[in-house]
C-alpha cells in the first residue's frame, strides 16, 4: 500500500462568512485533520500554550524565519506578525494529517505559489444581503465599520476565481460536509493514487 500523505487545506471567506463554524463541525467530523499552528510575535494571551495555540517568538526570530523562507506565508496585524511555519506543516502532511490553513486572500496567494498541491476553498454567505444581516447580528460592530467590512468583501469576491472551490454557508452544517467531500475528492485524484494502478 502506498504511504498516504495529508493535504494541505487552505479556507479563506469574508469576514462573516461563518468560517470558523463551518470549520469547527468539518473537525468533529474528521480525525485525520489538524489545524495549523501559527507562528507570532505577539504575546501569549492567558492560558495559550507555546506550541498549540501559536508558536511565540520575538521580531528578529520572526524576520529571520522570513529570511529563511520557512514560511508559507505571513503578515502583519496591529503591528504584531502572523505566519504559517512551512516545517510543522510538512511534518503533520508526513504524518498523514491534512492541515487546514484559515487565511486571509493575501496569505492564500502566498501559499499557492509556494505549494503547488493546495487545495483553495472560499466560504461565501449565499448573499451579501446575508452577509450584512450576519454582520449586524453580531452586534459588535458599528455601522461604519460593517460597511467596511462589505467593502472588503466586494474586493475578496474578486480574489475568488483563483480557488479551487466555493463552498456557500447556508447551513454550516451542510457547509462542512462540502468541505469534507472536498477533502476526500482532492484524496482520490489521479496523482495521489496511481501508484495503486502499478502492476508486478
């Protein structure tokens, strides 16, 4: 039998989309997926742990992994930096675990070009009426800023004719068992199982 290697997942949505639900329930759903651990320069927040909430490290350690090209990709928020250490993905893909990325467009580009076998998904509301009914539901935003947040949208909107595929949150339920079907979809290509084909 030939050794399985995990995938390298990549999800990326507006703000609102419901990403991080979707994603919870795809994780019940699946033993043989991990989510990324990030590497970053800000300080841990009470009760993080070093190596399972993020890997902490200071600017000059982050700039020169950056150097290095140790990862996949990176950015920066409130002046502290996020990035995704391309080892610890590498070693949970060995293992066999598909790795799942939650990223923003930007970090999504960044990982695409470096990792030819990325599988994309972006997670859309079915509308941007819902998005904005979403967003305001949330009651954690001012008006201003949910109209910012649609702005900002339009334009990830645009980004998506670069990904594999869209799944629509209607139903988060429903949602991740699309991005569980397209797990096991990307498993069954021609590449990942040719070897099976091998006649003695």
């Amino acid at each position: 039998m030939p050794e399985k290697r995990g995938k390298l997942i990549v999800v990326s949505g507006p703000s609102g989309a419901g990403k991080s639900t979707v994603i919870q329930k795809l994780m019940e759903r699946r033993s043989d997926l991990c989510f990324s651990v990030s590497a970053t320069t800000r300080d841990p927040r009470e009760g993080e742990v070093q190596g399972k909430d993020y890997f902490f490290v200071s600017h000059e350690a982050f700039d020169e992994m950056v150097e290095r090209g140790e990862l996949l990709e990176h950015a920066t928020y409130v002046k502290n930096c996020y990035g995704t250490p391309r080892n610890y993905v590498e070693q949970r893909r060995a293992e066999g675990l598909h790795v799942l990325l939650d990223i923003e467009v930007q970090g999504a580009a960044q990982v695409r070009a470096k990792v030819s076998d990325a599988v994309t998904v972006f997670v859309i509301p079915p509308s941007l009426e819902v998005l904005r009914q979403r967003l305001h539901d949330r009651g954690t935003d001012s008006e201003l800023v949910i109209q910012e947040r649609l702005e900002r949208a339009r334009a990830e909107y645009v980004e998506a004719a670069f990904y594999d595929y869209i799944v629509v949150n209607d139903d988060a339920d429903a949602a991740a068992k699309e991005l569980d079907a397209i797990i096991t979809s990307a498993c069954c290509r021609f590449e990942d199982r040719k070897e099976y084909l091998k006649i003695h």
